[in-house]
C-alpha cells in the first residue's frame, strides 16, 4: 500500500483537517516533476550530462530504498550545498519559515509555493498538536484531583478505624497512608522513565514536585460532592425533586460507583493520549516522506535540514504524551487492576476487531440458500395458482401478516448493513457516533449474516408451512403447521434476549438497552443511539401492527381454521390505533426532554414535527376504522401538512443540505461522497417515498392485480428502504459536525465535584 493511503487510512476521521495535507503536496511535486521533465526534452543532451542524469537516477534510487523515520540520512554527513534556511520566528505560536536559496533556478517559483505550503501545514500541526497537549494536561490534573478524592473515600470506608473523630493522630495516620499509596504510584511512574537510581533518589524525598501526584488528605472529603447520574426512572425522578448533587455518605456503594466512574475516566483517558501520540507520529512520518520526495524530484538536498527542524520542534522533541501516558498506566495498575499489569493493559488497550473467514463463507452459504429458498417459494406459489385458489385470500389475510413481519425485520438488517458498508468507505466514524464499546460493533458482514440467517429459518418455515398444508398425509398436524409462524417469532425473541455470550451478546444487550430507553423516553437522558432507534421505530409502524395481530390471532382467534375477529373487536381497534401512535410518541418525548435539558430550541420545532405526524397517523387510522368522508378530508390535510414538514426537515435539518451560500450550490460545505449527483438523487427519493408514506396516511393501497394485505406490505417496505437512505446522511451530516469541532471522544461523567469548581461556574 502506497504511503498516502495508508496515512488516510490511519487518520483519526474526527481530526482529517488537522493533519498534514499530504495529497496536495505531493500534487505540487508532481507539478515540478513535469517542469523539470519538459525542459529536459526540449533541451539536448551531451554524452556528459547523460552520464551525470543517470548516476543521479541511480543515487536517487538508492536514496529511495531508505524509508520511513530512520535517522541514516539525518545523521548523513555530506558536502552538498544546502538549499534552504529554516527561520523559527515566533517559537511560542510555532511559526516556522523556511527560505529556498535557489529562487533564481528555472521553476524556482513552483518550489517556492513548495516549501510555503509545507510551512503552512508544519506550523498547522504544531497548532494543533500543541492545543492537544495542553487540553490533555489540564484534564491530567483534574484527574489527579479526582484520584485523591477515591483515594481519601477509599481510605474512609474500607479503613474507618483511621478515623478518630478529628484528632491530630489519626489524621497524621490517614495522610500517612494516603503518602505511601501515592508514593508507590510514583515509583512505578518513574521507572518507566527514569533509571532506577533516579527513581529511588526521589522516593527518598516525599517533598519531590510531582504535580497531580501529591498526597492527598482526608480533609478533602470536607471540599467535594459527588455527582449523581440520572441513570434509572427512579433517579430521574428525585433528580428534579431534589438537587442533583449530594454529600458524601462514605458508604460502599458510593465507593463502587466513583471507581466505577474513574475506571471510565482513565479508559477513555488514555485512549485520548494514543490518539494524540499517533497523531504526532504520523505527521511525523508525512512530513520525512514528502521531503524526501521532494530531493528525489528536484535531486535537491533540503531534506536533511528540514526533518532536522523537525526532530527539533515541539512536535519532535515534546515528551509530555509519554510520560503521561506512563503515569496512567502505573495508576491504573496499581488502583485499578490490584497490580495486574496484563489485566490493565487489556483494558487501557482493547484488540481490534478482526475479521474471521468463516463470517464469510456462512454469509455466501446462507446468502445462496436464501436466494435459492425464495426462488423455490415464488415457483410454487406460480405453479400451483396459490393466489387465485380457494384458500388464497384466507391466507393473505390471516398467515402472510405473520410472515411479513419478519420480512420487514429483514429488509431493515440489509439496509443498516449497507449502510455500514458505505459508512465504513467514506470514513463515516459510525461506531463513535454510536457509542459502540471498541471491538464490538457490527461490521457489515456480520449484519448481513444475520439477516441471512433469518431470511433462511423464516422462508424454510414459510414452505414447510405450505407443503403441509399441500399434503394430505400431514392435514392431521393441522395445529402444529398454524403454529409454525408463531414458533418463529419465539425463537427470535430467545435468540433477542438470550443472557449468554453467543450471537453477538454485547450488541444485542446494547439494541436492547436503547429499545427500554426509547419506551421510558421521558425518564432517561437522550442519547444518539436513543433517538436514531426510534426513528427507526417509526418506520417500522406496520410491523408493530403486525405484533398484535399475533397476539390477537393466536389469543383469541381460532387459528386451526385460519379465522379471527380482530377487525371487529374494538379493543383491537383501540390498540391498533396505540401502536401506530407509540414510535412517534417515543420521538415526541424524546425531544421534550431535549429540549429542557439542552435548552435548544430546534427541539421544540421537532416535537412539532412528530406532533403534526401523530395526529396525521391518528387522522388516517380514524378512517380506516370509520370509512367516512369526514375523517378522509382530516386525514388528507393532516398528511400533506406532516409530509411537507418532514420532508423539509430530513433533508436541510437532519442531512443539512439546501445550502445557498454553500460552496457546494444546494448542498452544503463538506460532502464524503466525492459526485454530488448522489445528494440530488437522494433529496428527490426521500420526496417520491414521503409520498408513498403519505399514500399509506390515505388508505390508497388496493392493486387489481395484488391483496390489500400484500400492497400494504410494498408500501410498508417503500418506508423502511427511505429510512435506510435517511440513515447513512444522517450520520454523514453528524459526522461532518464531528469533524468540524475535532471531536474525537465522548465526554465521561466524573463523580466528585470541588467546591471551588461550583464556585468557578457562577
């Protein structure tokens, strides 16, 4: 792989516009190159210089061999003459300078644009990089004022026989003890960056200045309130009874919690400071690369100079990162993982996820089967007339509304698989955005698969249903082929809630977390995954309607003879007006609590939104139910206006496009997707589909040709496929926000608050 992708490739998404312009000055070499080659054609070449150009292909050759951060050519004593002087200016601000000394060489001026340029993205990444470090240090400090507070809270409910009631002795005791647990963190940190008799020499003085390492004491108990998460229904509740902050109550669950709390911390932490050291090292690495393509083209030698500089600067010479990456390793060694270094690196660095070759193969096995499965299903009903025969509209109104079910389970799991599958191509930094825990999140493979797998069991069950129904020899298991459909959707919800480490148990604990936050919405804070679920509930209203029918069918109607009285029962009425409300009641409520905890007010807009459709969802199933013209002329104005306000909303709020003053006309600054006729085509699909939702509102789905039942179901698929569109630009449009602010990390709740910090925010 060529350098350029690789450094693409390894970029932190969140900080692309931070790092070294790599592309574009490798488009200005190329440029000179082509200078530099056409003046060569265009003047002849005497035996001599033939000889020199080649010897000089041959150096430059052999100069290429070296890659990489190596220090043979920095090191390199040679007798050339130096072709630039580098000024560092202002060391502070990092505003380096560099002067090429040939001007006056033909194309000198394009080499002078060269070198601008490099300075330019040099000083951008000591800018960068520089605010970084300082962000890091500043949250080092707070961490270390959070570790003396553990520290002192451990000490006051695992030991409490220190405590003697404020007498001098017993506080001496407990900042003895406080030192010495402190003191043994220092040592392992200096081991790691000093020799031992360093180390040693400041064990011996406890006086030594470690800044954020300093003993603490008991009396800073005295100065501290913990923080309380509104985590449950309960908390939330006396969240707004009473302050969301309490006193200390030294008691072990408040312990566990705070460990808890700073266990994320230092995870999190630590993952800031690898990224924050990758960065340094892979600028690092772009900026030897591009000079020493820059001596191959222009068989200068300015290199040497340059990384010189380099090494020289803050960026090359700055060991903060390090060090401070050691101090918490060594903490989270000793506090955290009782001295078990393996145990604590597992944590501090999880293993990235690989791909397994058997994902693969049972993806293409099950794929196959489905496709081959579906074929057979469609020539038997082809064959056989099943349709058109006597039992047809029996069926299509009691047992393909159970089938269907899965089908949209299905279509929803192809859609997010490809989503991911396009995220992942652009960069789209999906699992961050989600807040996936590092090495567990889908890849498109493995959603794939399992959909697969689905489509198999639930198109297996679907003939074997029909080919016993078909076969007189089973008409006597009349009962159990009725319960074939329910037996389907039991093995799916086991597999759902199945509490043990197979298929894919964090993410299905995750989905399953997110599904109880979306149905106490009001109660939990909302999250990203939170809200982008129940948009995706709203979407799948058919299939809820779906899930009662089940309840109804096999509660309380007859299914051995395929018969049932829902449609005429009102209390299925009344619940088959519920479950298409819920989804957008869930997002309605979402956006309330949004709203008083952000104080945004485009939440208030969007609440107007899902209000406006849930009385068009509301309008449409009154007449459904009643068949009037009344609530056909309700339904119909309901629904333009909600399908005019969501259209607007999808496409310049959620995706932000229709940007006039944009440098992309009607769209907006930043695009992943290189061809901007996507966009256009997407923006005139989201419409098309918003109208056939609308045509749903309205109750036009009847078809000469196909069932009401089965015409619905098209158009309840129409809906999934323009939310699995809705999907990837939505997080695009989030990730670009990401992007634009350089955030990279989820911020983690710390559990202690001084009171000088409360004082700092009045």
């Amino acid at each position: 792989m060529k350098f350029g992708k690789e450094f693409s490739a390894q970029m932190v998404p969140e900080w692309q516009d931070a790092y070294m312009d790599y592309s574009s000055l490798k488009t200005i070499l190329k440029d000179i190159l082509v200078f530099k080659q056409m003046k060569t054609t265009q003047s002849p070449m005497t035996p001599s210089s033939r000889a020199s150009s080649s010897s000089l292909r041959r150096r430059v050759t052999l100069y290429r061999a070296f890659s990489g951060l190596t220090n043979r050519y920095r090191n390199s004593t040679t007798n050339e003459d130096e072709a630039i002087l580098i000024s560092p200016g202002d060391e502070e601000e990092g505003c380096y300078q560099t002067m090429f000394l040939n001007a006056a060489d033909e194309g000198g001026e394009k080499e002078i644009f060269f070198f601008r340029k490099l300075d330019f993205e040099f000083n951008k990444v000591i800018k960068f990089y520089k605010k970084k470090v300082n962000q890091v240090m500043a949250e080092g400090d707070n961490l270390s004022r959070q570790m003396n507070a553990l520290i002192a809270l451990r000490i006051k409910v695992e030991k409490p026989h220190l405590d003697h009631g404020g007498d001098i002795n017993g506080v001496s005791a407990i900042s003895e003890e406080l030192s010495k647990m402190e003191l043994e963190v220092i040592h392992e940190a200096e081991n790691s960056v000093e020799d031992k008799r360093g180390s040693d020499d400041e064990i011996e003085n406890p006086q030594s200045d470690i800044q954020g390492f300093r003993p603490a004491l008991l009396q800073v108990l005295d100065h501290v309130r913990i923080n309380v998460e509104p985590e449950t229904p309960v908390s939330t509740i006396k969240n707004i009874i009473s302050s969301s902050q309490s006193d200390l109550s030294y008691s072990k669950e408040e312990l566990r919690k705070a460990e808890q709390l700073i266990t994320r911390a230092f995870i999190q932490f630590h993952h800031k400071l690898r990224l924050i050291k990758s960065y340094c090292f892979l600028n690092q690495l772009a900026f030897s690369k591009i000079m020493k393509k820059y001596d191959k083209v222009t068989l200068r030698n300015a290199s040497k100079t340059y990384l010189n500089m380099v090494d020289n600067s803050y960026i090359g010479s700055s060991e903060e990162i390090t060090k401070l990456m050691e101090r918490v390793e060594a903490t989270f060694i000793k506090h955290f993982s009782n001295g078990n270094r393996r145990r604590a690196m597992k944590a501090l660095r999880p293993k990235h996820k690989r791909e397994k070759h058997r994902t693969t193969f049972s993806l293409g096995f099950l794929s196959g089967c489905s496709v081959a499965l579906l074929i057979s299903l469609i020539l038997l009903i082809h064959a056989r007339d099943l349709i058109n025969s006597q039992g047809g509209p029996q069926y299509m109104e009691n047992i393909f509304p159970l089938y269907s079910l899965f089908g949209f389970i299905i279509l929803h799991m192809l859609m997010y698989a490809a989503n991911i599958y396009f995220w992942k191509r652009y960069r789209v930094n999906y699992a961050f955005i989600f807040g996936f825990k590092k090495g567990t999140e889908l890849n498109y493979k493995e959603v794939f698969l399992l959909s697969s797998c689905l489509s198999v069991v639930t198109l297996a069950c679907v003939l074997s249903n029909l080919d016993m129904e078909m076969d007189e020899r089973t008409q006597s298991f009349q009962a159990i082929t009725e319960l074939v459909p329910l037996g389907l959707l039991v093995l799916v919800l086991l597999i759902t809630f199945c509490p043990f480490n197979i298929i894919y148990r964090s993410s299905r604990f995750f989905f399953i977390q997110c599904a109880f936050h979306c149905l106490l919405a009001p109660l939990y804070k909302v999250t990203l995954p939170d809200f982008f679920l129940a948009d995706q509930l709203t979407s799948q209203v058919h299939a809820f309607r779906n899930l009662e029918f089940y309840v109804c069918y096999y509660g309380w109607g007859d299914f051995k003879r395929r018969s049932n009285e829902c449609r005429t029962s009102h209390v299925f009425e009344i619940f088959y007006f519920i479950v298409a409300i819920v989804p957008y009641w869930t997002r309605f409520l979402q956006c309330l609590r949004r709203l008083f905890e952000e104080k945004d007010a485009m939440q208030a807009y969007n609440s107007i939104k899902y209000l406006s459709t849930i009385v068009a969802v509301a309008m449409k199933t009154s007449y459904e139910l009643k068949k009037t013209g009344n609530w056909l002329i309700l339904a119909a104005v309901s629904s333009a206006f909600a399908t005019i306000i969501s259209t607007y909303w999808d496409i310049v709020v959620d995706w932000g496009l229709l940007r006039r003053n944009s440098k992309n006309p009607w769209l907006r600054d930043k695009l992943v997707i290189p061809n901007k006729s996507v966009y256009f085509i997407a923006m005139g699909l989201n419409m098309v589909l918003r109208l056939a939702w609308m045509q749903t509102v309205l109750g036009f789905t009847q078809a000469p040709f196909l069932h009401r039942t089965a015409m619905s179901a098209i158009v309840a698929c129409l809906e999934i496929i323009r939310r699995g569109i809705w999907n990837f630009f939505r997080l695009e449009n989030e990730h670009l926000n990401n992007v634009g602010k350089y955030r990279a990390f989820n911020s983690v709740p710390l559990p202690f608050c001084y009171d000088e910090d409360e004082n700092k925010g009045l």
